[in-house]
C-alpha cells in the first residue's frame, strides 16, 4: 500500500501521500488519519505501518542536536539510535540476527529530504525528490518528467501521486501535500559536487 512523494523547492520541503490502508491482499479502506504529517522542526511521510506512523507522531521525541553537528550526522547518529529505541519499546521493530528492521519513510528536515530504510539506514538521493511505498516507482517516473514544469509543488506532487494511483492497485485518494518552510539552504548541491569529484578522479 501507499506512495510518499517528497521534493525540495527554494529550501522548503514538500511531503505528499495516499490515504490507502491495505491488509496486502484484497481488502482496502481509505484513511482518515494521515499518513503525513510535522512535528518538531520536521515533516514526514511514511508507509509499511499505520502504527509505526503512530509511533513516529505521537511516542518519538527526537533527541537534541549538538551545537556544530551536521544534519546527516546528527540524522544517522543519535536521532536514529533513538527512533530504533522508541520502535523497539513500544514492539515493532523487530530483531533478528542481530539485525534491527523497522519500517520506510520520507523525512524533511533543514531544507533537506531523507529516506529512511527499513534498516534505519539514513539515504539521500542527489534528485531533489524521493517516493516510497507501492507506488513509488511510478511517481519516481513521473516526477522525474514533471520536475522541470512550470507548475507548483504541490501539484508536482500531486500528479505523481495521481499517477502512482492510476497504475498501482495499493494507492487512492484522496492526496494530502505538507510543507516545512526553513529558508535555508539544502545539502544536495554539495553532494552532487562530491559525486561529481568522484567520478572525475
């Protein structure tokens, strides 16, 4: 079930979401409560659970950032060793093989867009826009074509979205976009130019 669509534009983030709730097989209702949504400085959007989205909105308090930490460093270090606490109190993350599994979000914080994997592995892409759930791969496309419109992103997002649900059974509407305002500017262009320099060498 579910597509998240995120995208950056002028250091604001936009999060955007189904609000298709699925058992996996043939059963679907559509949700009231959203699987968007900001708190604390952030904006998210997850898929997998409702009740990991449960637990990010109302059980995770975020840990403070250290003054002088990067984003990333402080996203991949104490934030997320302390969500992987929270998931595992409250039973669901699960362990095995010492390995800890969660579940797939979308989080928007300081201008920036991040993927957080089932493996609570912190991933950023060098586009400006991410999508998952069962609809990811079509919104992917889609707004892949739509990122050079001259349109807002709100409706970038919610055309991915529309796509999404046009061709995968696990998405409906109707689509709910939140943005993060921080006027400042998002790493993405450092990373590119790190890669950049990779490749080059």
């Amino acid at each position: 079930m579910t597509c998240i669509v995120g995208l950056v534009h002028d250091g604001d983030v936009f999060i955007g979401g189904d609000s298709a709730g699925s058992n996996g097989a043939l059963d679907m209702m559509i949700r009231a409560d959203e699987k968007v949504f900001k708190k604390d400085g952030m904006v998210f959007g997850f898929t997998s659970s409702f009740r990991m989205g449960q637990i990010l909105r109302y059980s995770f308090v975020p840990p403070s950032q250290a003054v002088g930490q990067g984003d990333y460093e402080y996203l991949c270090g104490q934030w997320i060793d302390s969500l992987i606490d929270c998931l595992k109190e409250k039973g669901y993350a699960s362990v095995a093989n010492n390995n800890v599994t969660g579940g797939e979000f979308l989080v928007g914080f300081n201008g920036s867009l991040y993927h957080i994997d089932d493996d609570f592995q912190v991933g950023m892409r060098v586009d400006r826009y991410d999508s998952v759930g069962c609809g990811g791969r079509y919104a992917i496309g889609a707004m892949s074509v739509l990122i050079g419109d001259d349109i807002s992103p709100e409706e970038k997002i919610n055309k991915a979205l529309a796509v999404a649900a046009r061709f995968s059974a696990g998405v409906r509407g109707p689509f709910v976009v939140k943005k993060l305002s921080t006027g400042q500017v998002d790493i993405v262009p450092a990373l590119v130019e790190i890669l950049s320099k990779e490749n080059n060498d």
